[in-house]
C-alpha cells in the first residue's frame, strides 16, 4: 500500500518592514518584518513509489514532468524549484535516490505577492520530513527553505516568507547577518484579530509579476542615500505598527501602512505603475484609510484599510475593475503535514 503524505501551508500578508529582510540590507543594517500568515494555502501531496520513477505534478502553473529516479536531477527549466528542494533532501539526509510523485496547488496564483514560492518550498520540504522521519525544527526547515531558494536556485529575496510559512500567526521578525533570524509570535487578543480581519480588504489585481526582478532592481538601489532612507524608516514601520496592533490602535496602523506605501515606491519606482496608484486611488475615493500591495510590489495582491461601515462600497467599486476582492481570514497555524 502506498504511503501518502500531505501538507498544508499558509500564504502570508506581508504588514510593515519587507525588503528590510534582504542579506544586502539586514546584513548591515538589521532588519525588523511584521506579517501575519492568512487562510489561503500551498497544498502538497507525495505518495511513495517504488517504480523507479519521480513525478512532479502542478496543475495550477501547467506543469508536469516525469524523470527517472536519480540522486541529483538537473535543471531544464521546469519545475526547477521541486528540484531543488529534492536534490537538497538527499545531499543532506537521504544520500540516495529516492521514488515518488509530488502534487502541488496553490490558493493563490503565482506571483501574486503572498510568498508564493517560498511557500511552496516549505511545503515540499514539510512532506519529506514527514515522509522520512526528519530531524527537522521549524527554524530548520525555514532556514533550509531559504538556502534552497537564496544560496542552491541564486533567486533574489529576502527571508521572511520561509519564515512566516513555517511558523505560522502573527510574527515580528528580527533579521542579522549571517542569516540569523529570530521570530517572535505575536500575542494579538482574538477581538483586535477579528476587527483587524473586518478592517481589511484584499483585492487581487490580476496582475502578476517575478518578485526576483522587482528585488533585483531594489538592491541596486540601495546604494543610494534617499532609498536608504526610505529603507530605514520602513524598518522602524514594523515597530510602530507592532505597537498600534497591541494598542488596538487601528488609525495609527492605517496611517503607518499609507506611510510604508510611499517610502516603499521611494525605494524604487518599479514597485507601482499606473493601474497599481489608479487602483490605490479608487480605493481612497471609496472609504479606504490607506493601502499597499503584499510582497515585492508591482502587481499581485493589495490590501486596504477601511471602516467596515464603508467596507461593502469599497468591494463593490473594487470588484467592477479588472480583479477581484479575495475573502481570507488569519491563520494561526504554520506548515503542517500529515500521513494517511
């Protein structure tokens, strides 16, 4: 009988500080991340083979392939990333081939800003350590997510979707040099939880883009002092808006989410375009408080700030544009797997 393995892992809502976790920057500098994992997921299912055979199967990208079973399988441009974490699995623990077919699915479309691949990443890794006994702690397998993705695939980004996936909740992450990450779980009283759910609206612009690229152009600038700048104050971002989550101050929070939107397009101009502030104003005109796009900018998801009075209208007006409102609600839980 087959062995099956599953694993459910959240997406995350990135609230203050992103772009403070990229080595460039927190390598120097330290940086701080507020984020919240929400109820839309990566799934994953691996069954056991014994035919000599791996698949990897993801019918949400179009992707299928099929190969021999091999200690190491190379790239050739599709489904890399499943690679990775493979190839990862037996340099480190297995030291041989293994037999299996790998299913994936996400709640989300890729490059929608919720951390996606590394989500991903974390799931995958989730199934094989639940599938082969191992050793492995929630910082461990976050950490691995991140070479595999940062230092193995040489994709550029920060640390705090491995992170945020693998731990799951609200979370301020503190990030150093030489990738020492330390997560502290948040412990937000369930009523401002629920107010902060009703608050926000998540609008998908059906605009989907390479987070690498956008992270790329962001690093080269931050050579520059302006940037810097804005940089350092998204940082302190995620103090402040910690503090006004506990306060349940939910102005002050507004306000430091509109803040944080404009020091991050002074970082670089690439992370909005004009249907992205076209969106941004409509949302404005229509009772939002404040807003900003989730992950490295440029398209995917926003989300907004808005009395729940005025919440209706502004899914509505929303709604009529070329996206749509996504409904969520905040998870408390991180990756988990599980046999059947």
């Amino acid at each position: 009988m087959c062995k099956i393995i599953r694993s459910q892992t959240p997406l995350r809502l990135g609230l203050a500080g992103g772009g403070t976790d990229i080595d460039l920057y927190c390598n120097q500098y330290t940086g701080y991340v507020l984020n919240a994992t929400i109820s839309l997921y990566v799934h994953c299912t691996l069954i056991a083979r014994n035919n000599g055979k791996i698949i990897f199967d993801s019918p949400d990208t179009e992707g299928y392939v099929e190969y021999q079973s091999a200690e190491r399988l190379e790239n050739d441009g599709k489904l890399d990333i499943f690679k990775a974490v493979y190839n990862r699995i037996v340099k480190d623990f297995t030291k041989k081939a293994l037999s299996f077919s790998l299913h994936t699915y996400s709640d989300a479309p890729s490059g929608s800003g919720l951390g996606g691949s590394s989500t991903l990443v974390v799931g995958i890794i989730k199934v094989f350590a639940e599938w082969l006994n191992l050793p492995l702690g929630e910082y461990e397998i976050a950490k691995l997510a991140y070479e595999i993705e940062r230092e193995d695939m040489r994709i550029v980004g920060g640390a705090q979707d491995q992170y945020a996936a693998t731990f799951g909740g609200f979370n301020f992450m503190e990030f150093y040099s030489k990738k020492r990450v330390i997560v502290n779980p948040l412990r937000i009283k369930n009523w401002i939880t629920s107010e902060l759910e009703s608050r926000i609206v998540l609008y998908f612009t059906n605009i989907t883009r390479a987070a690498k690229d956008i992270e790329e152009h962001k690093k080269g600038k931050l050579g520059d002092e302006k940037s810097l700048e804005a940089m350092h104050a998204i940082k302190q971002d995620a103090v402040k808006m910690k503090e006004a989550l506990f306060k349940a101050d939910f102005d002050a929070f507004a306000k430091i989410l509109g803040k944080s939107w404009k020091s991050k397009k002074i970082i670089a101009e690439i992370v909005s375009n004009d249907e992205l502030d076209r969106i941004y104003d409509l949302a404005i005109e229509n009772g939002a408080y404040s807003g900003k796009t989730s992950g490295a900018g440029a398209g995917g998801f926003m989300f907004f700030l808005v009395d729940p009075i005025k919440k209706y209208n502004l899914v509505k007006a929303l709604n009529a544009q070329q996206g749509y409102v996504q409904d969520f609600s905040f998870a408390k839980e991180g990756a988990k797997s599980w046999r059947i």
